[in-house]
C-alpha cells in the first residue's frame, strides 16, 4: 500500500478548522494532498460503529462536516472535509485474535478494529501499534451443548468439580479476550485447565479452535463441549438451537472484569504520524456512530445485519449484550488497568509491559491524542 504524508503544523491544524494559514511569504499554504488509508475489522458487531459511521455519514456530516462517501459500498469511501478530501479509505475485513493487530504491525492496514488484549499483546512485543480509543465493552459468553446438565456458572462450577474427565471448552485465539476472563475465573475457583489435550488429570481442556466463526461448528460436531465467545456467535448458535448460554463472562468471580474493555481502534505508528488528519476524521464519525448505536437500537440492528449478514433476531440477541463507548474516562483506566493484571498474571505479556503499570502501559500502548481532537471537533 502506497503510505502518502500529511502535513502537520500549524498549516494542517487551520486546515481542519476550515480556513488557510498565510505562510512566512505572506501566501496561503496549499492544501494537503489526500491520503490513501486502510481500515481493517474482524466482521463482528462488537465492530459495528465502524459499520454504523460508513452508513449514516451523510447525515453526521450535518454536525461536523466531516462525510464519509461511498465509491464502492462497504469496501471504498472517500472522507471529505466539507468540500475537501481527505482521504481515500478502504475497509477490509481481517482475521481475530492476534490477526488484526498483525496486519497493523506488517503495515497491511493503518486502523483496526479489534479485541483490546492482542493490541496489549502486540505492544508488549515491541510491534509499531498503539491503541488509539476505546470502543467497546462486554459482550463475551460462556455456553455449552444444549444437554449440559449446568444452567449458571454456580452449577458448572459443581459439574466440573465432579467430573471425572476434562470438558473441552473452545476458544478463538490465544490472546481473546474471552479466553483471559474465563480462565481467571477458573482460577478463582481453584480448578485446573491446560490447552494440553494429553493432560487427563485437569477439569478442563483448552481447545484452540483459531477463529470464531470456527466455534459453533466445533461445537455442533462435537469436537467440544462448550466455548467462551464474543457475540454474536452465541446469538447464532442459539438461532440455531445448538447450543445454550451459561452466563455472560464479566459477571464472573472475582468480579474484577464487569464493563471490560473487549475491542479498541488501534494504529500503526506511521498511519498516526503521516495520516492524523483522516484518523481524527474517521474518530469523529465513529463517536457519532457510538451515540447513535446506543440511542436508536433498530438503526444499529439494520445496520449491522446489512454488513455482517446475520439476522435481525441474532443481532437484537446480540448487540444489547455490549456496551458501546469511546470514553477514555477514568473508569475505563482503572478496567484497562485490571486488563494488565490479568494478563501479567497469566502470563499473556513477556517483554516491555510484562510488568508496567496502567500509567507505564498507557504511556508504551497508547496514544490518545488524536481522539481527544476528536472529541473537541464535535465539542465534546
């Protein structure tokens, strides 16, 4: 992908404002050439502001100005500055897990949506990649087979504690955000878990089934007995009677994860360099979306079974399990902090975060600037 400059300074900033800077000469500045920008998601609703900013832009564009037009739907836009591009912006979907903030890292992509720990993940590696904004919060499960004989995590905590064989509980990824809260309330609990499959003298069996949409066929065919998974891969499998929920994951012991942080927009530290001005623009439209996804739940429904092709019965199961929020408040810290915690203790993190704090995490794994001109571009 071709990766174009955008100028910074005092030029760009009165740019964005609407007006043109005289230079030292006493001539007015050019205008920064358009940047061509790659945005890539993991095709899920926890995305779906994303989704919902590419299908209302027209009408948020009311507000700020900011428009986000369709050359080819859902795939090529251009954004606009009142009557100025800024940018040529292409969405694509890329792969969960440690996928999406591996694209970022090879440069494949300039955004990403995605889940909050492999961006953590990634940082912690070394890897060019901050996160940029929070997005989204919740909306992880646990379910099993219909005929498992738990209906709370109170009765499959005493299955598992009489079993006499590992149940097999799936995952997407390594690093999911799932995964991590469900295996810390395993240890709460005191029981046993290993992705080792040879290891009969555990409660459970880890198994790694590499994506999500992996999860109900794994479990429909009996390769598992359960899984820990994002919506709305449980809100299909329901629709499909294959399956029932458990418990939603943040209401597990200790407690310590209600509201996480699931998914983040994260960049790749060139894109926030040379493209400031088309990410902030794309923030700003994502903030709108966010308003609208948790004011109008029909809107947000139409939208997401448009892009992602699941049926309004999933997506009204589905998308009222999240929470839908860009708010890097004070609340929001203090979960991302708990995030690292849990993380470190099992062990999910090895070199520059291994054993940072959140204040240390935030200063090597984020960068929040460009949301907060976001946020002052639409006056909040």
């Amino acid at each position: 992908m071709r990766r174009m400059s955008v100028r910074v300074g005092l030029g760009a900033v009165a740019l964005c404002c609407g007006f043109m800077t005289p230079s030292l000469t006493g001539q007015a500045e050019a205008e920064p050439a358009p940047v061509s920008i790659k945005v890539g998601h993991v095709w899920h609703d926890h995305q779906l502001a994303m989704f919902v900013a590419a299908d209302n832009a027209e009408t948020f564009a009311k507000a700020t100005g900011l428009n986000l037009k369709a050359v080819k739907d859902q795939k090529f836009y251009t954004l606009y500055d009142g009557e100025r591009q800024v940018a040529d912006v292409e969405i694509v979907r890329v792969g969960g897990g440690s996928k999406m903030p591996t694209a970022l890292a090879q440069g494949i992509i300039d955004i990403g949506f995605g889940g909050v720990a492999p961006v953590l993940a990634a940082a912690d590696q070394g890897a060019p990649v901050k996160l940029i904004s929070p997005l989204h919060a919740r909306g992880d499960m646990l379910v099993v087979r219909p005929d498992f004989p738990a209906e709370s995590w109170q009765e499959f905590v005493g299955f598992l504690k009489r079993a006499d064989v590992p149940v097999r509980i799936g995952y997407k990824a390594p690093i999911a955000c799932a995964k991590l809260v469900f295996e810390e309330a395993l240890r709460h609990e005191g029981l046993s878990f290993t992705g080792d499959a040879s290891k009969a003298d555990v409660k459970v069996h880890m198994v790694n089934v590499k994506d999500g949409g992996k999860l109900n066929p794994s479990l429909a065919a009996g390769l598992i007995d359960g899984y820990v998974g994002n919506n709305p891969f449980p809100a299909v499998g329901l629709e499909q009677k294959i399956l029932k929920v458990v418990c939603d994951l943040e209401t597990l012991p200790p407690g310590t994860f209600r509201n996480h942080p699931c998914c983040c927009i994260a960049a790749h530290e060139a894109a926030l360099r040379d493209k400031a001005e088309a990410i902030t623009g794309l923030l700003v439209l994502c903030l709108q979306a966010t308003d609208l996804i948790n004011g109008d739940l029909d809107s947000a429904v139409q939208t997401a079974c448009r892009w992602i092709g699941m049926s309004e019965a999933v997506e009204r199961n589905s998308i009222p399990t999240s929470g839908y929020a860009m708010d890097a408040d004070d609340a929001w810290r203090q979960c991302m902090a708990t995030w690292l915690k849990a993380m470190q203790g099992l062990d999910a993190l090895s070199g520059k975060l291994k054993t940072a704090t959140e204040p240390e995490a935030a200063r090597l794994a984020y960068d929040l600037s460009l949301l907060e001109k976001a946020r002052k571009r639409l006056g909040k």
